[in-house]
C-alpha cells in the first residue's frame, strides 16, 4: 500500500511539474511578451529632428507653422531618462533635452526637463509591436507610472509604434504623430533598456 501511494504521489508531481515547466515556459516569452512583462524601469533614450516654428521678431517666441511672419528653424534633439510602465501599458518619464540649431552653427544649445505620461492603445504579444499615445507636460512630476501634474502645463501630445524585444528588455519606437501647432516635419526615434 505505501508502494502504491508513493507511485501515485510521484506521478501527481510530474503531472504538477509538467504543468509549472509549461506556466514558466509562456511566461517567459516562448509564445510572445505579454504586457505585464513590460512593468518596470526603463532606461530611455532619444534622438531625431524637428522643425520649429518661431515669430520672425525678438524674442523669437513659437508661433503656428505657416501663420504670417513666422519663420521655421530645424533642429536636432537628444534626449536621455527613465520610464516607467505598470502593468496595464500606463506609463511616465521623465527626460533631459538638448536642441540644437542644424546645420550646428554659434547658436547656444537649448537644455529642458520633461514629463512625458504615455497609455499602449494597442498591442500584440505574439510579434511584440504595438501603439501607444503620449501628452508631454513642462512641470509636475513622475512617480512611478502615475504622474502628479501640480504646476504641469501640456507641450505636445501624439502617437509612436514600437517593437519589443529580448523578452521584454528592450523597447525600440519612431514618433508616428505630433500635435503642437508650432512644430511642423519631424523624424524621432527612441530605444529603452530595462535598468
């Protein structure tokens, strides 16, 4: 009898380890990345060109492209921080800017810090691609995923595809739309690396 319970207790734990080798298997990307697998800390970088618009008198302030008297400069932006996603594809982060006159000229390089909140509207785990949407504030503060907006006043808002990668720890996307009356063209890319 105790023979007979022994083999049953062994068969029921390779029936259980079968199943958790199977759990562990989808879980760690065999069948895609699920979007939970994107919770965390990212390191962010980014890097492209815009087109600005700007009044054609002192001091210069952004205006509408297009509008009477404006003029358009490009530049070249770079960018470096960290996001932060939860769970459910929500997510904030937090950037350092440089801008720069192209071609490079004696023009001083602009430096800004923002907050960028961003939502995935769509996503397939199988390929790992997706959509999301983002509003991008001056002001306020990131913590975590969620975003205080105290003092935050929105700059731009807009949409980029992306593609994931190595099981969830790298993220690579390209701006697909850009709403600021004062910008017109751009061509922005970005990568994350799960810190």
């Amino acid at each position: 009898m105790k023979k007979l319970i022994m083999i049953m207790l062994a068969g029921c734990a390779f029936v259980l380890s079968q199943g958790f080798r199977n759990v562990i298997a989808a879980d760690e990307g065999t069948h895609g990345t699920p979007l939970r697998k994107l919770a965390g800390t990212f390191a962010a970088t980014g890097q492209g060109s815009i087109f600005v618009c700007l009044e054609n008198t002192p001091p210069f302030p952004l205006t509408t492209c297009g509008s009477p008297g404006s003029m358009g400069v490009p530049l070249s932006a770079l960018q470096v921080g960290a996001d932060t996603f939860d769970a459910e594809g929500n997510s904030c982060e937090t950037l350092t800017e440089t801008d720069a006159a192209l071609p490079v000229n004696a023009s001083p390089t602009g430096v800004s810090v923002f907050h960028v909140t961003g939502k995935i509207t769509s996503y397939d785990p199988t390929t790992g691609t997706g959509d999301a949407s983002f509003t991008e504030y001056s002001g306020g503060q990131c913590h975590g995923s969620a975003f205080d907006s105290t003092g935050a006043t929105a700059i731009n808002s807009g949409t980029d595809h992306f593609v994931v990668s190595h099981r969830g720890k790298r993220i690579d996307g390209v701006l697909t739309s850009l709403t600021n009356p004062a910008i017109g063209a751009f061509s922005f890319s970005f990568t994350l690396l799960r810190e």
